[in-house]
C-alpha cells in the first residue's frame, strides 16, 4: 500500500487513512487516484484495513460520487478477480474477507444512483460478480453478488448489460430455489465446522453461536430474496418468461416468503405479480392449482403482501384464455374480500373486485369460461348484497332501525343456541341475522361474520371460517384489525396445516390485544395469552425458514437452542390442549362483543359433543366455562 507521505506518527509508509486526513484537495485526489491503481497488485499484509475502511464509507455515503470518480469499481473487480484467481494471496493474512468487502461496496454504491450504475459496467464489475454469484467462493460471496448484480438490473441503461451474461437469470433461479439449503448445511447445521470468515462477518465478532445462527438465517432470507429480486427485474421483459416460467421453479414460489426475519421483501409473492401482470406468464401459473391455491391464502392472510395475491387473481380472471382455469379457486376469495374498502395503495379494491367478479358472471356461456352453479350463487349473493346497499339508501331510518332490531334478535338467538351447544342452529340464526342486518351495519355485520366464523371452527369446517373471519376483517375499520377474527382465522389455517398464514394471524392477534382499549382484549399485565404463545411458538416452528433443509439434512449438530428450533416436534393440536387447571379465569372470561374465541378448544369441542348427545360428563357437570355471547 505505497503512498508518497504517511503522517509522521503512523508507523505504516503510505496508510489510507493517512491519505484520507489529507488537507489538500488536489494532493489527497492525486493519492487516493494511485492508491486505487496500485491496490491490486500488492501483496502486502493489512490491506482488509483500508478495505474495510471503503465498505464503512460505502454503506454510509452511497452517494458521494468522490471514489466514484477516482477508480474504486475498477479497483474492487480487479480485487475479485484476484481473489478467484490467487487462491494463495487469498488464505494469506486476512484477503479472506476482501472479496466479499469489494462485491459488497459494488452494491452499495450503485444501491441509488444509476450513473453510478453505468460507471460500474463501464469498469467491468460484471464478469467478477458472475464468477461469485456461481458459488466460486462461499454462498456469503454469493449474497452480495446477487446484491449488486440486482442494483445493476433495476436500472434501464445497466440492465441490458446484466442481461447479456445468460447465465445470470438461470443462476438466480438456482440461488432462489437452492440457497436456504446451502446456508443450512453449509453452515448452520454443523456448528463447530462454521468458517471463523463467515462468522466474523455475521456477527462482527460481538457475538456467539446464537447470533450467528441469528444472523445467518436473515442472510440466507436475503439470499434468496435477493435472488428473487433479481429474477423480478427479467420478468419484466417477456423475452425472458419462458426460462423464469417452469414448473420447479413455479410451484416453489409461494413457499420463498422471506421469513420474519425479512418482512421487507414481497419475495417470491412480489415476483409471482410480475409474471401474472404479462399475458405469457398468466398461462403457466393458471396451469398450476397449487399456486392458485396459495394465491387464494395469501389474499385472505396478514401477509404484508395481500395486495399482490389479489391482484395476480384478478388478472387471471380477467384474462379469458386462463379464466375458465382458475375460476373455480379464485372467485370463492375474491368473494370474500369484496367489502374490503383499501389496501395500501389499492384504494376501493373491493369495487374493483366487484367489478371483475360481475364481469365473470356476465361472460358465462361465451367462450370456455363456465361457472359452476355454486360458484355462481356466491357471485350473484354477492351482487344483490350491493344492489341491497342501494335500496337502504332511499329507505326511512325507521324502517333500517326495524330491520337492525330484527338482526339483533336472532343474533341474540342464536348465542342462546351456541350456549345450549347447538353450533349448527346457532351459524344458522347468524345466517339468518346477517340477512336482515343492514348493509351500512358494519360493526354488527364484523360481529355476525366472526360469531359464525367461530362455529364453522367447531364443526370442522376451516375452509368457512376463513371466509366469515376474513370478511368481518375486511369491514373492520381499521381493515385486518378485528381481534377476534384474526385469532380464529389463524386456528382454521391451523387446522389446515398452513403455518405461514396462521403464524401471521397470531402474531397480529397479539399485536391488536396490546393496543387495544377493550379490557376484554388488552393483555393483562402485559402477558402474551398463553394459547396465542404456543401456537405462535408451534407455527414459528413449522414455518421456519431451514425447515425444510433440517428434514432432507438433519438437525443441528450441537446441543443448545440453536438445535433445538427445528428438531422439537410437537404434536399438531398443543395449542388446544390446555387443562381446566391451566387456564385462568381471566383467559375463560375474555369473549367481548361476540362468542368466545379463545377457550380451549377441545372443551368447546367436548362440550358440542355433550350437548348434541345429551349426556353431561362428570368433569363439566354444572359448570358453562363459555361466556355468553353478546
């Protein structure tokens, strides 16, 4: 690292950081300038110093055009290269970690700035990036490869470049599909085998066999999201959909959601509303019932990305040449999102759900697009719902005040119903009340949805009690925000095995009861239910990122909590399992507004039982652990 002056009291002839003190504005240029040229070709010990030193400026002033200017992509690729191609200078003192400091200065300082963008290529930042992104070092090379290859494909000046390595778009669906494995059993699984690199870079050597087992989870969630994000920028060009539209890859798409440790990224979500939004990737992802399935979930979940589900469903419909393929799937979700008002950015979503639902109808019998009856039923309710909203207008109050007074009387029926154990007459008087209610009656309609959402859940029915928890949770103002459904939606998704979007309803759950204002909803004491606890705990672990990678490799070969995430089963229904002597009054007295939604399970499913044979069991005799409903 030879410069013409060190500052008199450093002992290293030419230090950077010296040069950096500089007070000259044309002398300090004038060495930085030499130092870039000159860096490469060294061979002297320290040189991840002045390195590491560039990666600090880089993340904090991505900006700041100076290095820019005077060499520093051309110094970082040449740096690559040298790392891939002098396998000996790299296990030398610490060049270890200058590969991934040179890749990952890339990134950042073409995060922002597209004409920074174009100097990169201009340096020829790419062909060392590709060698990275293909695994010729370790996958932590690979996460800024891709990072900086993605910040290169966003740009519309940059990204022919990108597109001009063909490798790189079958090497990300690779990464994509691949790089939670490699993470795992190249480093996760066997702890005492974990390259002291990697964990120095993960953790900043601060931290211990926890936090890098942390650590190395979200990065391998930014791997892969990554990875993703960069596919997303080809999808955009439809030249490139037949190679990103393949059935493996497809199908894995709704499982790459980036975990809770990467909630940022819509993932393989955000990329899946990209291939829908061209008519040539509308066609395979119709071709797939799986995906339309998980469309349907996402649309009705938590899932910070609910958005893009419904828009994918959308255009599937609206297309007719993959219409008559999804129909049947789709339009039961879309149904029940249909008063929803907004949705982020997506204002008066549930009319323009309405409105493609009502096209749907209106082209049965031209063309392939057939509906079946039941399907049809759905739409055609859901259409004189709205027709209904427009005769309450020009109706006197005292008549809609009539009509409400009558909803109340047979929601309050059926409660008396639900009480006795008779769940079947009670979803049907809320049936019944619904019909009546007035369609301006919002909260009274949330409360009728989700007391039926509650005995759909004990007559084992998850697939209706998602549909009334999910339409009480699109009237609620705010939207997604009813407690009460968000916990019983999340128990029917369990019941269905799908973990993500019952963990995203728990966690909410829990979100709403601490802020509520409700006694019946905030949490005592500010203590997590314990019912919510562990079912949040058991799909935490269902849902876990390295699930999949623990099943196919093995657990964690070590002992301690890191080992234990995954290989601690638990049985399915331990959530519901909770004794009389374990459940405190204030847990059994929590109900609010509507029927109880957080009791134990099995009594409630006991006492179903007991009511419709007849029978009383000792254990239970005389006592109702169920607060009546409102």
């Amino acid at each position: 690292m030879s410069m013409d002056k060190a500052s008199a009291d450093c002992p290293y002839p030419g230090c950077f950081f010296c040069v950096m003190k500089e007070g000259n504005p044309s002398k300090r240029r004038a060495s930085i300038l030499k130092f870039f040229r000159e860096l490469p070709s060294q061979d002297d010990d320290g040189q991840v110093l002045p390195i590491s030193g560039l990666w600090n400026t880089a993340m904090a002033h991505p900006n700041d055009p100076e290095f820019i200017e005077l060499g520093i992509f051309e110094c970082m690729s040449e740096l690559i290269w040298k790392g891939l191609k002098n396998r000996r200078w790299l296990s030398h003192d610490q060049n270890i970690y200058i590969p991934y400091y040179a890749a990952h200065i890339i990134g950042s300082y073409t995060m922002n700035m597209e004409e920074f963008a174009d100097r990169a290529v201009r340096a020829g930042i790419i062909p060392p990036l590709v060698e990275l992104l293909r695994g010729r070092l370790t996958w932590v090379e690979q996460r800024v490869a891709v990072r900086a290859l993605g910040h290169l494909a966003t740009y519309a000046s940059t990204f022919p470049a990108v597109a001009s390595h063909g490798e790189i778009l079958e090497l990300s669906i690779q990464l994509a599909m691949s790089s939670l494995e490699i993470v795992y059993s190249h480093f996760y699984q066997y702890v005492d085998r974990r390259l002291s690199y990697h964990c120095d870079l993960l953790t900043r050597g601060m931290g211990g066999v926890e936090m890098e087992s942390r650590k190395a989870e979200e990065w391998a969630s930014q791997l892969q999201c990554w990875s993703l994000q960069l596919i997303n920028c080809f999808a955009f060009k439809p030249e490139f959909l037949p190679t990103i539209c393949k059935l493996e890859f497809l199908t894995k798409l709704p499982g790459m959601w980036g975990g809770l440790v990467n909630e940022s990224s819509p993932a393989g979500t955000g990329l899946l509303r990209t291939i829908c939004h061209h008519k040539l990737g509308r066609g395979p992802v119709a071709a797939c019932p799986g995906i339309i399935e998980a469309l349907c979930n996402i649309a009705r979940s938590s899932d910070d990305w609910q958005y893009m589900a419904v828009d994918c469903l959308l255009w599937l419909l609206q297309d007719p040449s993959t219409c008559h393929k999804v129909i049947e799937k789709a339009v039961p979700a879309l149904v029940d999102l249909a008063e929803i008002s907004s949705l982020g950015d997506h204002k008066k979503l549930g009319d323009s759900i309405v409105n493609v639902l009502q096209e749907c109808i209106e082209s049965q019998g031209t063309g392939r697009t057939q509906i079946n009856s039941h399907v049809k039923e759905e739409v055609e309710e859901l259409l004189n719902s709205k027709q209904r909203l427009k005769w309450e207008k020009n109706m006197p109050k005292e008549d809609l005040h009539i009509k409400q007074a009558a909803a109340l009387v047979v929601k309050l029926e059926g409660n008396s119903l639900f009480s006795s154990g008779n769940i079947s007459g009670a979803a049907a008087k809320y049936s019944e009340a619904l019909a009546l209610c007035p369609m301006r009656s919002k909260k009274e309609r949330v409360v009728l949805h989700s007391n039926r959402a509650q005995c759909h859940l004990l007559l084992q029915q998850p697939l209706a009690a998602i549909g009334d928890a999910t339409r009480a949770l699109c009237l609620h103002n705010p939207v997604n925000r009813h407690a009460k459904s968000l916990w019983r939606r999340a128990q029917a998704y369990d019941m269905l095995g799908l973990a993500k979007e019952s963990l995203l309803d728990a966690i909410l759950f829990i979100n709403e009861c601490s802020q509520s204002n409700d006694p019946d909803l905030s949490l005592r004491q500010n203590k997590v239910p314990d019912y919510a606890e562990r079912l949040v705990k058991k799909q935490m672990r269902a849902a876990w990122l390295f699930r999949e990678a623990t099943i196919k490799h093995g657990g964690v070969q070590c002992e301690g909590d890191a080992g234990d995430m995954c290989d601690q089963e638990t049985d399915d229904s331990e959530w519901e399992t909770a004794s009389e002597s374990e459940m405190g009054n204030e847990e059994r007295d929590e109900i609010g507004d509507d029927i109880c939604g957080w009791e134990n399970e099995v009594e409630r499913k006991d006492k179903y039982k007991k009511a419709s044979s007849k029978a009383v069991s000792p254990h239970n005799e005389g006592t109702d652990h169920s607060t009546p409903p409102a």
